[in-house]
C-alpha cells in the first residue's frame, strides 16, 4: 500500500506547488525531484505535515559539486524518510556557484543542523537563518571549501609520499 505513494508524489508536490516542483526521476529504485531552491522549506513542511507522506526523518543533507553546469553548479540533496509509511526519496535543489545560498530546515528537522554546517565547510553553501552556520570540522581560517572540484586533489609537492604504497605505479620519475 506505502509503495503506491511514491508514484503519486511527484504530481502531488506539482500540483499543491506548480513550477516549484521541475521533474523526478528514478535512480537506483529512489524517486529523485528537482525542485526551485526558494521553495524547499514549504515543501519540506508539507512533506512532514501530510497524514499520507508522514516524512519524519530527514536521513542526510549534503551537496554535490557540478563546476561544468551553468547556474547548476551545486546540488543540495536531501534524503528524506518515512517510518510510518516505510518509503525514502530525495528532494534535489540546484544552486549557482555566485552566491550559493538556501533557506536552512533546522527548524523542520533539528538533525539538519551539523548537517547544513557540514555542507558550508566543505562547499561552502550558506544557509540562512541557520542558528550557527559556522566551520564544524575544518579550520576556522581557512579561505578556501575543500570539497569543490575545483582543487587538486593530491598535493604534489609533498615529498614524503610514496604512491606505491597506494597501489598506484610511478611513471616517469
């Protein structure tokens, strides 16, 4: 009975919020829908007030770096979780890379709160009227949001690795 209430819950949110809600997809058996970043309070509210959904668990809060899209640099995706009903989605909100900014849901889900700081001091996403967005792991000084593609990934100045010791080969050296 619960599994009918993933197909319908796309045209539900596209009906009760109109072009708020852009599209869904399927992706490994999980419903995914995009919708307007300046929307996802009221639509977090609904998910978690209506008797059928019932959406008490917001699962993860993280983004995803997209330096090659236009105005969809960054994605802020949000796991959320029905017990009573036993369904899982994913709630996606794209971000430009100027100004990357969204409403904060601490105040729907208090779990959101070291969730949303994790996501600003790696990718540097701010989320207002967030009680404490500040670093939570990295260094307070630090000028820079380490998760963006935009960094090396290794540093090629050290002298002191040895990439044989992770089952990488050396060329040219």
């Amino acid at each position: 009975m619960t599994s009918n209430l993933i197909p319908d819950l796309f045209h539900i949110l596209k009906s009760h919020f109109g072009d708020a809600v852009i599209q869904s997809h399927l992706s490994t058996d999980l419903l995914n829908i995009e919708i307007q970043p300046e929307s996802v309070k009221e639509i977090l509210l609904f998910l978690k007030k209506h008797p059928d959904y019932d959406v008490n668990f917001l699962t993860l809060l993280g983004a995803v770096h997209y330096p090659e899209q236009e105005n969809r640099n960054f994605a802020i995706v949000y796991h959320l979780h029905s017990w009573s009903k036993n369904i899982r989605f994913r709630i996606k909100a794209f971000l430009p890379e100027t100004n990357p900014t969204i409403d904060s849901v601490v105040t729907i889900y208090p779990c959101a709160n070291w969730m949303e700081r994790e996501t600003y001091d790696f990718y540097g996403i701010h989320f207002n009227d967030h009680p404490n967005l500040k670093r939570i792991l990295n260094e307070d000084d630090m000028d820079y949001f380490p998760m963006r593609k935009e960094y090396a990934l290794e540093d090629q100045s050290r002298e002191d690795k040895d990439d044989r010791y992770f089952g990488r080969t050396q060329h040219n050296r």
